[in-house]
C-alpha cells in the first residue's frame, strides 16, 4: 500500500500530487491518503469518481481524513 499526505496543502496540490500517485499505482493497488481540509477530501473524491475508481473515506479526528483508493 502506498501512502500520501497531503495535510497542510490546500488545492489544487493535494489533487495533483493524488493524480500523479494514482498513475504510477499497480492494478490492484491501494492509495492510502491523508488531508486536513476537508475541500481537498472532496475534490480527490471527485477526482477518484471521474476515474471510475473506488474509495473509502474514514474520518480520523475533526478536521483529518484518510481516503483508501483501490485501483
């Protein structure tokens, strides 16, 4: 599993450098990413549906997600 975090980056990076890691992950990998804002969580949502990929989001503390991306 790969891991990227993005906490403390606002837009569009967090998106970007999700993208980029995404590329480089194997068929039947996971991404496993970290981001504190919760407008960075939506767009690599966003992002992972427009890619038809699946995800998991799980709320670590009031203001930090992780999103599980397989693909």
């Amino acid at each position: 599993m790969k891991k990227l975090d993005v906490c403390g980056e606002q837009c569009p990076y967090p998106v970007i450098k999700t993208k980029k890691e995404i590329e480089k992950l194997p068929e039947g990998g996971t991404l496993e990413i970290f981001t504190d804002y919760i407008c960075s969580m939506e767009s690599i949502l966003a992002y992972i549906k427009s890619k038809e990929l699946n995800a998991e989001v799980e709320k670590i503390d009031s203001s930090k997600w992780k999103v599980l991306v397989f693909k």
